[in-house]
C-alpha cells in the first residue's frame, strides 16, 4: 500500500506538470536558421580541417541549412528511407507522450504506422540485409557480423561481398534512380551506384580509427567522410555532461582512459558521434545530390539500449541507485537528438515531395519486460532485451494516414518502396508491398531482376589483424560476440569470403525457427560444430531441434554439453527446459533433466531448487525434500527457503514451513505471498477429507 | 486554477480472512482493528490499530487510519510502510474500501460542489490518476445523504470503458472510489460471495473452485496459468479464468481479452486453444494477429457464426469489463492471480500450491514412500479465528 500522502503529491505534481507541457506543444519542431555547414567533398574549406577538430560550435541536429537546393519538379516522388536499429513502439511511445519526441509524434500522427515482426535470429546484419533485399538470410547469405578472410581465416567485420545478391539500390541504380546510402550494416566496401555510397565503416562505434579507405563511392568524398568523422564523430566532456549525470573530470577521465564500449560514457560518446556522422553525410550529401532513393542507417537507436536501459525509466528494481541517478535520462535526451534530425528528414520530404518511411529491424524491451538477470551487454544475453515486433512508420503525400492494423514482415518493405519508385521486384521477394499504408500502390511487376544487375565495389584496403581483433573486440563489448567465435579459423581459399561458425550457427537458427526446415538446420549446426567443437552455441540448437523431434535423450546429452561448454544461465535454461516438457506433456523427459542437473550441479543452489520443483510437481513431496533440505542451513535466497517452506508443507511439517517463511521474510519482507502462507498456517483449519 | 483531489489511501487490498459477526461489546476501534489485522498481523513481530482521524471529514462517516505497528516499540523492522485510511458508516455497520481523494483545501473552502466548473478538472485529475482516458458519470442523490454515486469509466479500448463505482461528497473535498461493505462480513465470503454472482470460464469441473486473473501478455501468466490449473485440479478442484488486461502496459492483452471470452462463449474447449495459442505465441502476438488467430480457431472449430455474434453484439466486451470490474472490487491488480476460499493469493510459483495443501488436502502429492512423514512439531491448531468459511462456489 502507499501512504495517502505520497500519492497526493504525486497527483499534484502530475497536475502541476501539465502546464509545461501543455505550452511546449505550441514549439514548432525542426527549428531553421543559417548555419555554415561542412560539406561531404569539400574537405579544405569546412572548419577544423588542421590539427584536431574542434568541437562543432552547435550540433547538426541543432541547426539545419536555411536554403536548400529545390527538388525539379516531375518524375515519381522520391524516397526517404530511415532505418533505426532496435527502435520500439515502448520507447518513442513513451517520448513523444512526454513531448521529447515531437517529430516522431508529427510522424505517426500524419502518418501511417504498424508493428513490424522480425525473425529469428535477431541479428542486426541479417535482418537489415533482409530489409535491404527483400529475401531470407539463407538466400543473401550475410549471416553474421564477421566473415573468414579466405587467405588468412582470420575473421574481420562483415562485408558486403558475403552478399549473394544485389540490393534494392543496386536495382535502384541500373533502372536510372539516383541514389544515396549511408551507413548500411554489411555495406562495405562501397558500391558504385548513380550517386553516392557511404559504406557502415564510417561509423565510429565500431571502427573507429579503422581507415577509411572504400569507405566512399564516389572515391573523392573518402576525405569529406573523414572530416566528419572527425568533428561531428567526435564528442567531448562537455556535451556529455549534459547526458549523464557524471562529474566533469570523471568523463574526461573516461574519454581519455582509452577504454571502449565497456565503458558507458565512453560508449555514449561513440554513440552519438556515429549518430551524428550518419546524418549529417546522409543530410548533406542529400541536398546536394537530391536522391530519388535515400537509404539512412543508424545504428545507436539499439546501442544505446544495450549500454542504459537498465537504468531508464521505468525504474528497475535490480538498478543501483547510483547508475539511476548517472544514467538515468540519457536515452531520454539520445532519442531527442535522434528527434530532431527525423525533423530535418520531415522537412526534406514535405519539400521535395518524398515519402519518408522509418523503420527498425526488431523492437527492444524498455518496460517491466527488461530482464534484470540477463546483461544487456553480455555477447550470451544482449539478444534476450530485443523484442520480435518492430517499429514501420511511413509519413508524405502518398501515404494514407492512420494507424496499420495489419502487420507486415521484414520481406514487405523492399517490394514497397520498389513499389513506391515505380519498379520491378525481383521474382524470389517473398515480401508484398504495404498497401494498406499509401494511396495507389500499385504492386511491382515480378521479373529476374537479381540476375540482371552487377554489384560494383569500390577497392578498400585489407584489414589487418591488429584492426580486425580490434572490432571483435567491440563487438565483444556490445554483447554481439563470445570470445571463441573472435578466433580464426583455417582458410576458406578462393575469393570469396568463408563463413564463420557463427554464421552456420545463425544459419541453423534460422531455418529450424524461422523457416521450418529441420534438415538444413541440423546440417547447419554440425557444420559450425565442425568449424569449432567446442563452440557452446550449436550445443544447445541441437538439443532444442532434439527435443523437438522427440529425440530426449540426445536432447539431454546435447542440454547439458552445451552448459558445461558456457551456455549462459544454467539454472534459468533447465528451469525452462522442465517447463518446457510440462508443456508437452512429458514429465518424466522434464524430471530426467531434473535428476541429471542435481547430479552435475550439487552445489548450485538455484539448480537443486529447480529440480527439487521438478520432483514436487511431480507429486514426490518427500524427493523434493531430500534434494532441497541440504541447502536449509546454507541458503541465501528467499526463492529457496520459500521452496523448501513448500515442500515442508506438502509432507505435513506445518511449523518447519512456518519457521522457513519466517526466515525468508527476515531476508525479503516484501513478499506478500509469503506474508499470506504465513498466515493461512497460523491459522488454517486442517485441510479438508 | 484546477481543484486537486488528493488521494489519500487504498484501503481494500488484500485484507483475508471472514471476521466473526460483530464481536459482542467490542468498539469500532477494536472490530476495525481486527478488521484489518487479520492481514497485517501475519507479519511476524507487528500489530494493526485503528485510530479515529480529522484527516477526512464526511458527514455522517468517521475516518480510521489504519497503521501497521512494531510489538515494541523499540523493535523496528524494514518493509513496505502498511497505512491506510478507512471509513466506518455507523448507521449501516458498513466499511468503506476503496480509494479515497481528499482535497483539505477545497474543504476548508466551503464550497458546495459545482458540477459545471469542477467535472472536467475532476475528470483530468483522474485521468491522471489512471494513465487513461476516463469519462465521469454522476448520479442524482443516492442512499447516503452526504455522498454522491458515481461511476469513473476508464477507457480499455476503442468503446470498452471499465466502470468503477464510487461517490461524492457533496461539497465535492472527498472522492471515493470504492464501495461499502459489511464491517460484520469478512473479505473472504465478501469476496467468494462476488466471484458466485458471475462464474469464470469453466474449462473443467470439481469440487471446489479457484479463480485466476491473467493477462495474456504477461510473462508469469504464460507459465503460472496451466501450471495453476494443474495444481488445482490434482486437488480435486477446478481453475476458472477471468481477465484482468492490463492496458496501460499491454498494447494487446485487451483485444486477446476479448476474443477469448467471445470464444468462451461460444465454445469452451475453443477457449482451451486460444489461450494455449495465445501463450505459445506471446512474443511476436499483436491485437490484429490475436484477432486472426482467434477467428482461425473459430472457423476450425465450427463456430464462427457464434463467435461473429459474441463480439459483433459486445457480449464479449461486457463479459472482459465485468471482469476488470470484478478484479478491482476485490483487490486484484496484478496478473496473475488467483482466488483461493476468497483468498488473494499471489501468482509467483508455490503459494498458491502451498495454499491448496492446506486448504484442501495432499490428495495427489504425497510423499514418494506412502509414508507420513512425521512433523518436527505439533500441527497448527485445528481452527483459528477468523478462519476461511471454506464454502466452494457452485
């Protein structure tokens, strides 16, 4: 219960905010005023060209150019594509009510929105390289973040030539579109299309100070990248300070401190400086090429997730005060910063007539669903904060206003925005285009378009090892790797790229959940098991593809290889896998597990809880007691003392049960299920006959 | 300037246990006292008082704070702070439980309240309060003199608004959302006595009947709901299911909500599908997907016309309010939960097994050997005041 006097309070402040906010809605977003902006291409004249780059005077989603170039008038309207990895319904929902997203709000309230499903897995090369092609990962085959340098089988980031097929710019650029990209996930090195091509190199949160070369189509806006690397990619103590509540000389300390993504202030910097990187190559290079397709990734709409939503609001119990208060509104003032360039992007496409659509390849959990026991930055758990649903919003003239009740799939938006400029689809899309969000979208015509059109690269230097290890490194940090898939493997030969085993892995995961092909999936695994026998990962694939082909006992075997080998959270994964067989119907599968855990785990007192519930449901009382009484004297969590209260109970030992939920409420005593137990033994009359 | 109702206590939450009919000679302060304690007083080392407060002032009503206390005063022990106020009506021998909004400086005013000025800054404070949109309904003059009826009608979904019932005072200081119950009358048969009105879905028989409140998006109802229905019947019981969507988290829990009881209603064992579909398919599950999903199964099921009709006439929307409505007339606000003898008991695994052995036996879990195992101390005392009536709904 909360007291009388809180709640008032709390309802006063409710009422005493509404007029603030109330007078911010009048603000007109997207704010113009001049500004000297630095150009992509024209490296000698933009300021901080020598010596280090000074910080920019204001921000470029602070201020836009006054005048733009005018769009001529005739031909199909253009398109404005904005990709924000991990962006959730929860979070922008959240900020444009709270009135720090008002041009996401003006997005969706024009606009047509839906939820978008992802698939399995849930990796972000995989899925915008979907979004990009409009077919599966076992077609495009970018499956991984890492590929196998053919000659050496050392593992450096993934690139565009993994990709088996070409990309909607590609088809963009041999039907006569101009276009533009920037930042694309496996898009290196650079393609040669009718107009520009900024490679995901370029972004400083994951290859920073990795050069730069191939990173531009054409070759000459390789120097004006780099100027913006240098000055917009870079962000200093200053500004931070107005992130996170850190004092000054620890952010300076941190920035200096030469540590990476493990560092969240160090990662906040990355973060919004790759952010900031990619708007403004794309923004400035936009007007001067006026683009008939624009394509636009940014990548710190998740990263930012990874590295702070534990400590956003909805507070978290799990949540130290200290990181709340440090952290706490970072996500709140990144995604404001994120809000003023959709405003910039808005203003671009209501003055050239562009349909503007922005798009995520998966959600991400921002609410109670946030799981406090699994790390958002551990390489075995970053996975489980991402949400299947996404977020699909599309806002211009031809776009019919409304919220979609229809939900589309990461196949659909490739044939749409086909659709939208006016050309074919290649006949292996399985995606449909989105009707229901615009006026008139008439389907593309189905012909061999893939087969038809050359992807062109531009040269880049080979990675090093040094710089390769680097990356893994980072990807290390952000949850993406686990340190064994970061070691080399033996040479593929050829020209090709080989894939890693994470890729074999990712390719199994795919099939077995997404695609329903069971075969190709166990070959899959083996295959990456080939490539790294000890890689715990394709363990426990194979153990769920066994159990769901009612193979138990490989099941089993495959179950607990894969936990001594490193599968993250034992007690939490046998817990599951009982439960699981209760829900096929097949306790005694579930109660082997049980048995065999508390003879591997005898003194992990979260896993002889586990199997100890495992027995008592399966109404051995007296079992569950003999596996669980050993931890009484030792227990350290309530979970367990409850547990065995129970099992007491269920062998009629009323006042043991007492004394252990006595003891469990001395440990936690907001537990009104046990303040509750406690009371029904007190006085509870015998049960009845 | 907008008039604030301030909300003082929720005083209806969880209190358990049937009160023996009004204790010859004992005083309000004691039977309110008892009242509550049969709550509180399970937490070892305390003890409840009623004390008679000004902090509420309604003709005809006195106020009670009611305080959760340490046994010694020196004794001190960390958890949640356990306040709450009450009012008694001494006329009717009736409690009120619920939540009370209390604005002293509008009492203080004297202002009668006016309906044209104030109902709109009632009704944004109380949007405010619920996080979502509300209409507020006020009746003419009711059975009490001082106080208003009225209803809140919170917004759930397109045209669904659950209504909590509630009153006014008439010089429009005092808000309570809530109702008034017999002092004489325990929760437990208060409770089981509303359950009775209305039965849940009924996916099987038995001797007794549990009650759950789930949401269909909600993580722990995913597992706690077919593992509470085993429970339950491996006790000889039944589970019935009753919805508690909780909109204001859940984007889709509602439109589930209502297809399932269209279904219910229309078949029960589609209803067993729904929901097992529902749960198996909860991460990637939206309001449309869950309405496809919903309509699929109907079709399969040879029952589509009824089910059509179920929600086209709204019969299904009704049957999810009067749940909602039910949940918080009795003190349900989280998912899951279930209702055991008039009992909250919580959703986390073993409390309500624990529960269900002692109220209604071991039949089916006994120990491995057949053999009693022996109690390191004598058994709890065969009755306690203040026990459950133990009565099962029909």
């Amino acid at each position: 219960m909360t007291s009388g006097r809180d709640r008032g309070a709390a309802l006063a402040l409710l009422l005493a905010l509404a007029i603030p906010v109330a007078c911010g809605r009048g603000e007109r977003s997207g704010t113009i005023s001049p500004e000297k902006t630095s150009s992509v291409g024209a490296p000698s004249s933009a300021p901080g060209s020598a010596g280090t780059p000074a910080p920019p005077a204001e921000s470029v989603e602070s201020v836009d150019v006054a005048v733009r170039p005018k769009r001529p008038a005739g031909g199909s309207p253009p398109v404005i594509w904005i990709g924000l990895d991990g962006l959730d319904w929860e979070i922008v929902d959240r900020l444009a009510a709270a009135g720090k997203m008002p041009n996401w709000k003006r997005l969706v309230g024009e606009g047509w929105s839906t939820r978008i499903a992802s698939f399995m897995p849930v990796l972000s090369p995989i899925i915008w390289t979907t979004i990009a092609t409009g077919v599966s990962p076992e077609t495009h085959r970018i499956l991984d973040f890492q590929e196998v340098d053919p000659k050496t089988g050392q593992k450096v980031p993934i690139t565009g030539r993994s990709r088996r097929v070409p990309a909607i710019w590609n088809l963009a650029s041999a039907a006569g579109k101009k276009v533009g990209v920037v930042g694309w996930w496996a898009s290196h090195p650079a393609e040669e299309v009718n107009g520009f091509f900024i490679s995901d190199h370029a972004s400083p949160i994951l290859y920073e100070k990795l050069p730069l070369s191939g990173v531009a189509y054409p070759s000459a806006l390789e120097a004006g990248v780099g100027q913006i690397v240098a000055r917009d990619g870079r962000v200093g103590a200053e500004e931070l300070a107005r992130f996170v509540d850190v004092p000054r000389p620890e952010i300076e300390k941190a920035l200096a401190s030469g540590q990476g993504m493990e560092n969240p202030v160090v990662a906040l910097a990355r973060i919004l400086g790759a952010t900031r990187v990619a708007h403004r190559s794309a923004r400035d290079l936009y007007d001067r090429n006026l683009p008939d397709l624009t394509m636009l990734y940014i990548e710190g709409t998740d990263e930012v997730g990874h590295v702070f939503a534990s400590d956003t609001p909805p507070r978290l119990a799990c949540t130290p005060d200290e990181e709340v208060a440090r952290y706490g509104h970072a996500v709140d003032d990144y995604y404001a910063v994120v809000d003023r360039m959709l405003g910039q992007w808005l203003r671009r496409a209501e003055e050239d007539h562009a349909t503007l659509i922005v798009q995520s390849d998966h959600g991400f959990k921002w609410g109670e669903d946030r799981p406090c026991e699994r790390s958002s930055m551990n390489w075995s758990t970053a996975a489980y904060w991402h949400r299947l649903d996404g977020v699909f919003a599309a806002w211009g003239e031809r776009v019919r206003p409304g919220r979609g009740s229809v939900k589309p799939t990461m196949f659909d938006p490739a044939p749409t925005v086909l659709a939208l400029l006016g050309l074919p689809a290649d006949r292996t899309m399985p995606g449909r285009p989105i009707s229901a969000a615009f006026r008139n979208l008439v389907a593309p015509a189905r012909t061999d378009q893939f087969a038809h059109v050359t992807v062109r690269r531009v040269a880049a230097e080979e990675m090093s090892a040094a710089q390769a290890s680097e990356y893994a490194k980072k990807l290390l940090a952000l949850g993406y790797l686990s340190g064994s898939e970061a070691r080399p493997l033996a040479p593929t030969g050829g020209a090709e790229p080989g894939m890693t085993e994470g890729a074999w892995n990712n390719l199994g995961l795919y099939e077995r959940e997404t695609s329903g092909n069971l075969r190709g999936a166990r070959e899959a695994f083996e295959k990456a098991l080939s490539l790294r026998p000890d890689y715990h990962s394709p363990m426990f694939n194979m153990a769920v593809l066994d159990r769901m082909q009612a193979r138990d006992g490989e099941a089993a075997d495959w179950l607990f290889r894969s936990l001594r080998a490193g599968h993250a959270d034992p007690p939490g994964t046998i817990r599951q896998w009982i439960t699981e067989y209760d829900r096929l119907k097949k306790p005694a599968a579930g109660l082997a597990i049980a048995d065999r855990a508390l003879k591997e785990y005898p003194a992990s007192e979260d896993i002889v809880r586990e199997a100890a519930f495992a027995r008592f449901r399966a109404h051995d009382c007296a079992g569950a007691l003999a596996a669980a009484g050993p931890l009484e004297s030792t227990a350290k969590s309530p979970q367990t003392l409850n547990a065995l209260a129970l099992f007491d109970t269920c062998v009629g030992r009323r006042d043991d049960a007492a004394r252990l939920f006595q003891r469990s409420l001395a440990l936690d005593p907001n537990q009104p299920g046990v303040v509750q137990s406690l009371r029904i033994i007190q006085g509870a009359a015998p049960p009845k006959p | 300037m907008r008039s604030r109702f301030f909300l003082a206590s929720a005083a209806f939450l969880a209190v358990l246990l049937t009160v023996p009919a009004s204790a010859s000679g004992a005083t309000v302060r004691e039977r309110l006292g008892t009242y509550f304690a049969t709550w509180y007083s399970s937490v070892p080392g305390t003890h409840v008082v009623a004390t008679e407060t000004r902090e509420v002032t309604v003709p005809g009503f006195s106020a009670w704070r009611i305080v959760r206390r340490p046994d010694s005063e020196s004794a001190t022990r960390e958890g949640p702070e356990e306040s709450s106020l009450a009012l008694y009506d001494a006329a009717r021998d009736e409690v009120f439980l619920g939540e009370i909004l209390h604005d002293p400086d509008r009492l203080k005013a004297g202002k009668p309240f006016d309906r044209a000025a104030d109902l709109p800054n009632l009704t944004v404070s109380l949007e405010q309060l619920f996080g979502l949109p509300v209409r507020v309904e006020l009746a003419g003059a009711g059975a009490r003199a001082a106080l208003l009826p009225m209803a809140v009608l919170i917004r759930q979904d397109k045209d669904a608004y659950a209504k909590r019932q509630g009153f006014l005072s008439a010089d429009g200081a005092s808000l309570l959302l809530g109702e008034f119950c017999p002092l004489s009358q325990g929760l437990a048969a208060w409770r089981e006595k509303l359950l009775a009105e209305r039965p849940g879905i009924r996916v099987e028989t038995g001797r007794f009947i549990a009650t759950e409140f789930l949401d269909f998006q909600c993580e722990r109802c995913k597992r706690r709901t077919p593992e509470g229905r085993l429970a339950v019947r491996e006790h000889g019981g039944a589970l019935e299911t009753r919805f508690l969507p909780l909109v204001k988290q859940h984007e889709w829990s509602y439109a589930a909500s209502e297809c399932a009881a269209a279904l219910a209603a229309a078949s029960v064992p589609l209803y067993g599908r729904f929901e097992e579909a529902v749960f198996a398919r909860q991460e990637g599950m939206s309001a449309a997907a869950a309405r496809e999903l919903a309509a699929d199964i109907a079709d399969a099921g040879g029952a589509r016309a009824a089910y059509d009709a179920e929600i086209s006439s709204g019969r299904a929307r009704d049957r999810v309010l009067a749940d909602i409505d039910l949940a918080v007339r009795i003190g349900a606000h989280g998912t899951p939960l279930f209702v055991l003898d008039g009992r909250l008991v919580p959703g986390q695994r073993g409390f309500l097994e624990n529960a269900l052995i002692l109220s209604h036996g071991n039949s089916s879990h006994g120990n491995s050997h057949g053999k009693p195992v022996p109690s390191s101390t004598p058994a709890a005392p065969a009755s306690a005041p203040g026990a459950p009536s133990g009565k099962n709904r029909p």
